[in-house]
C-alpha cells in the first residue's frame, strides 16, 4: 500500500503548481531525466529548490498566493517569484537572474528579470523574519515581510500531487515550518497581512498565520514533451538550447545539469533502465527522489514505477511502457496508479536524437 507524508503544508503546492497548467507541451526549464546511455527518460523532469517561502494572499490584491523559491547554492542567489491570479490567468514570474529567466521563457512563463533584495538568517528559526524587496516591470514597489512563527522541522516535511492540466506533479518537501504574525505583502499602496490559519489553530498555545516556509523542495513532473536531443562528445543539447553533461558512473550514466544544479543518475546494463536517482549536484545524504522500474525498462518493454521520496517513503506508482517510434526516437507512456491525485492519469511522451 502507498505510504504518504500527510502534512499541514500538502496545500502550498496546489496554488504554487497550478500555473504548469498553462504551460506548453515543452518544460525544457527543468532536468530531464536520464533513460539511457544515449537518451533521457521521455517527458520526465526534475527542479530542486533548497528553500521555498508561501504567502495566501487576502482579498486586498488581486492575487490568491505568492511563492518565493530560492536557490542559494552559486555566487549570486537566485530568487523566482510567483504571483498567482485569483481569477484564471497567468501567474506573473519575476527573478533577479538572467539564467533563470531564460528558463522561466522556455517554459512558457510571463516573466521579468529585475533587481531583487532578500534579507533573513542563514538558518531558518522560530521568529526568525525575511523581507523582500523588489519593483515590478511598471515600477510598482512590491515589499513581503515574511515572519517564521514555528520551528523549521520534519513535522513539516510532506509530499503533494496535482494534475495540472496535460502534466502530472510530485513534490516533497524535506522540511517545514509554519507563518506567524506580523507576515504580509504590500503592493504599492495596498497591503494584505496574512490570516490566522484557524482550521489548524490551538490558540492561546498555537496560532499559526496562513504561509509557510519549506527547506529542500524537490519536484519531478511528468509532461508530454516531444524532445529532439543532439549528441556532441560528452553532452547533449536539446532544440530549445537545454545542455546536459553526461559521464559514466560504475552503474550506469550520470546527467547533469549545470544551470540548474541538478543531477540524474541511473543504473542500466546497456539500454535496461532500473534505477534513477534526481538530486542536487553534490549531494552525499540521500535526498532527491528515486525512480525505481521492474522489470528493468527497455525498449518495447513495460514495467512498474515506484518514486521515492528520500530513503523510504513512498509517493506515487504506476506503469511505464517504452516503444521504439522510429529510428533514435523512444515513446514511453507513463501511468499513474497512487497516489489518488494522480490515479489514472497518463502521460505519453518520445525522445528522439537528431540524424
């Protein structure tokens, strides 16, 4: 039986994740995972965030949430910030970095590169207050004040699911913690200051606002690509300009990914695929998520999935069938069957290299 992580903050991926609906078929933004030897898994993707910061928006904005996701690991941090509509439309993507919005274009997001100022600890705690500063591209000064109003600890880590228009979405979160008071978002003129979170509350002893902030985000989404890759001694290149590395481990291949920090390493005995780990690059303690097939998945094979999270903890399963669809092109039809989100769902894409 499928074992999840229930937590309080399974509800921050629904409103953060929903904008992938909007996308087009290509998410060549995120990691592709690799399959074989020469090929990535068809329409598997992997993104990593080592911090993410939530905020529900109240009915003073027109925006039903903000997320801040934040990638600290280079020289310079990058920080990506998410306003989603509360009517539908397209969430509004803002970033301080060139790499990242390129990315975001690729994948189809309205996005604006423009200076950002973030300041909090170098570690999350219990009172602990961040603030964000930035303009948007009409010059409108945006300020988020975001305040921790609990520890930052497993009770807080989760995985979610959403169907998200044509792709299928997992996320886990290694860590958690919830808002306090004082958070809120000021948008020009107008401010929006979160509220009580009073399905959950216990006060006078636990109060929490409604927002939270995550540690070690990692999501790995399914969509229906059509990938065109073109091999060049050591690296591939998509046609929408993503570069993978590729090096030979003792199992297998390993693909990285330097833009965004990223690796997938899987073990294979010639093209049969059994194991594939998504991580950050240098990553020495088990986390990512791990995609596991049985039987070893070949071409014009089938096999069941597992994924996942960490070292044990299971977050979804389902059925891969691989076909050959031409010459150097590989089709796999991905199926969920848990979690419940997902149940049913079916992902079909191919990757193919270019003659």
């Amino acid at each position: 039986m499928l074992h999840r992580r229930i937590s309080l903050f399974a509800l921050t991926t629904v409103a953060a994740l929903t904008a992938v609906a909007a996308l087009p078929l290509g998410l060549a933004g995120q990691t592709p995972a690799a399959s074989s030897a020469t090929l990535p898994l068809a329409g598997v993707f992997y993104r990593y965030w080592p911090e993410q910061i939530v905020q529900w928006v109240g009915p003073e904005l027109p925006y039903s949430m903000i997320v801040l996701d934040v990638d600290d690991r280079g020289k310079q941090p990058v920080y990506d910030v998410e306003l989603v509509p509360k009517t539908p439309g397209t969430p509004a993507h803002y970033t301080n970095s060139a790499d990242e919005l390129t990315l975001d274009q690729r994948a189809g997001f309205t996005v604006h590169q423009v200076k950002m100022q973030l300041d909090g600890p170098a570690a999350p705690s219990s009172g602990a207050q961040y603030m964000l500063r930035f303009n948007t591209e009409t010059g409108t000064p945006v300020v988020w004040q975001f305040v921790l109003g609990t520890d930052v600890t497993e009770q807080g880590a989760g995985a979610s699911a959403i169907a998200a228009g044509p792709a299928s979405l997992l996320m886990d979160r290694e860590q958690g913690g919830l808002a306090g008071q004082g958070t809120a978002l000021q948008i020009g003129n107008v401010t929006s200051t979160a509220d009580v979170w009073k399905e959950i509350a216990q006060p006078p002893y636990f109060v929490p606002y409604r927002g939270a902030l995550s540690v070690d985000v990692h999501v790995l989404t399914f969509a229906p690509v059509e990938a065109n890759w073109k091999a060049d001694g050591s690296s591939l290149t998509d046609a929408k300009g993503e570069v993978l590395s590729v090096a030979k481990s003792a199992d297998g291949v390993v693909m990285t990914d330097k833009a965004l920090g990223t690796t997938a390493t899987y073990d294979a005995t010639g093209v049969a695929v059994s194991r594939v780990l998504f991580a950050p690059v240098g990553d020495k303690h088990g986390h990512g998520l791990t995609l596991q097939l049985s039987p070893a998945l070949t071409s014009g094979g089938k096999s069941t999935f597992e994924i996942i999270a960490g070292k044990k903890t299971k977050v979804a399963a389902g059925t891969v069938e691989a076909s050959a669809a031409g010459p150097g092109v590989v089709a796999e039809t991905w199926t969920f069957t848990a979690p419940d989100e997902l149940r049913g769902r079916s992902v079909h894409a191919t990757s193919q290299t270019q003659p």
